[in-house]
C-alpha cells in the first residue's frame, strides 16, 4: 500500500562475513594466478609454438610438438607417418612406476599411520616429528646419499657382505628397483601424514562394537575400517601418485636409459640451447590433461557414489 514503509530487515553476521570473504581472499586469487594459472597458461601457448633453431621458441603457430609425439615421421619428416611408440612406453613406465610407488608407500605409510594413531596423545608429535624430519633435507641431497647407500661399494653392499649374505655386490643402480626405492624414500610421508589425520578421527568403538559381534580382525579392517579412513587412503594415493609420475630427480641420479620417465623426458627438452622447448611444453600438457581426466573421473564416481 502506499505510504508503507518498506521492511527494513538487519544485516545478519552472515551478510558481514559474506561482505568481507571477496577482499579477504584477493591475496589467494592472485597468488594462485600468478603462479599457477599464468604458468599453465604460457606452458599451453609454448606447445602450440614452433621450435628455434638455437632453443627457444618462435611464434609462429605449429601442431609439430604434438604430432612428434604422437607421429613419426621419418629423419627429415617427408615419410608416412607412423605411430610413435617411444613416447607412450615412456608414459607407459612412468604411470607403472607411480603406481607401484604409491602401493608400496600405502602397503607401509597405512600401518605406520595406524601406529602412530593409537599411541598415546601425549607422544604422537613425537612419531610425526620422527617421520618428517629426513625431509628437511633438500630433496636433492637424500636422493644422491641414497644413491651412495646403495651404490656396489656402498654402505648397504658392504653390509651384506660382511655379514656373508652375498658373494659380491648386488647392482641396485641403474635399476627399476632403485627407482621404486628412490620414489618411495621421496614421498612416503605424503602416505602417512593424510591416513594418519583420518585414523585419529576414527571412532574406535566400532571396531569394539565389531569385535562383540565376533567379527574378525580383517572382517573389522574391510568392512568397517577402510571404509571410514577411505578419504585418508586416497589423499595420500594422490599425493603419492601425481608426484612420483613427473618426478626426474630419482630416475636420473638412481635409474639408467631403461627407466627413462615423463618428468626426465620433459627435463631434458628445457636444457642448453638444443632443447624443444614447445615439444617439452606439449608433453607437460598431455601430462597434466591425463591427471585432470583421472581426477575428474575420480571425482565424478565419487559424487555418484555419495548421491546414491
């Protein structure tokens, strides 16, 4: 009617917090667009360049980075193209090799978590300090003393045959298994760290309420256990996993040619003046393509999964 004065109702604190959540992440946004949308986004438009003769890139629009790796072409390029295999044996190695990683560090990170879970509150800082201490030590610096450790005059060689377990030294280096050994020393507390803060919030009163219903240990562990620290298990899966396939550092200092993975490959092509650079942009695309669609597919499962 007229006349009304129009209601009038008081900001709730909500109304505040809603107000001030824009400014107060500003700081965040650009931080996240300075160093990682700019990134990605100048890493995309190199793959989509053409390579200089003496390195660097040219800009002039080419889809030669990726057909080089998916297309082989011949030495001069004037042959029918064929599927290049070398690149995808490479992804092929690399996703394997993460992926063994990433058992092993669960296999050992889930009842190193566990333990560390059930001590008492007074000493778990403790066991977690224990844990991450190693890794204050520039990643550079653990992976070439593992090499030292496992190297054929080494301390573990000369160990083992002191000790008259073995006649000579076993060759480690240069190896699939010093690789997995390098991948695992390297990212073992991103397993332990995740699970560990998941097996704290379990209410363990189900595993007694379980144990009651005389169900066994492992009956408890799958039924009951897994399915509530699962968020836990798969952070740590994917802390573990997407590092481990672009890692260079223990495939070049522990492995040899044979265990040549992505991020060696991608390495190499940003070195000195005869390095591709749009081609190393294009495998890091690709890379980055493959791990969103299985984060994306993950996610979406997940999603179906809680819906239902």
């Amino acid at each position: 009617m007229a006349g009304m004065v129009p209601d009038q109702t008081p900001a709730t604190s909500g109304d505040g917090y809603r107000r001030v959540v824009g400014p107060l992440l500003l700081p965040t946004w650009a931080m996240i667009g300075i160093f990682l949308v700019v990134p990605v986004a100048l890493m995309a438009v190199y793959s989509f360049l053409t390579k200089e003769f003496r390195g660097g890139v040219d800009w002039q629009f080419s889809l030669a980075a990726y057909d080089q790796f998916f297309l082989n072409r011949g030495l001069f390029g004037d042959e029918p193209p064929v599927m290049e295999w070398t690149y995808i044996t490479i992804f092929w190695r690399s996703i394997w090799q993460a992926a063994v990683a990433t058992a092993l560090c669960l296999a050992i990170g889930f009842p190193t978590a566990w333990f560390i879970a059930t001590r008492p509150a007074n000493t778990r800082g403790i066991w977690l300090f224990l844990i991450t201490i190693p890794y204050w030590v520039n990643l550079l610096i653990r992976t070439v003393s593992l090499k030292f450790l496992i190297r054929d005059n080494g301390p573990l060689n000369e160990a083992l045959m002191g000790a008259g377990l073995i006649d000579g030294p076993l060759p480690l280096v240069n190896t699939n298994l010093a690789v997995q050994l390098g991948l695992f020393y390297s990212y073992l507390p991103f397993m332990v760290l995740p699970v560990y803060a998941a097996v704290e919030r379990y209410n363990f009163a189900y595993s007694e309420a379980a144990a009651d219903l005389y169900a066994s240990r492992w009956v408890t562990l799958r039924e009951i256990v897994l399915p509530i620290v699962k968020p836990g298990i798969v952070a740590g899966c994917l802390l573990v996993f997407i590092p481990s396939l672009g890692a260079f550092l223990a495939p070049d200092l522990l492995g040899g040619a044979k265990t040549f993975m992505i991020g060696s490959l991608i390495d190499e092509q940003f070195k000195g003046s005869l390095g591709n650079w749009p081609f190393g942009a294009a495998v890091s695309m690709i890379l980055m393509t493959l791990v969103m669609i299985a984060l994306l597919v993950y996610a979406r499962s997940t999603a179906k999964g809680g819906a239902a």
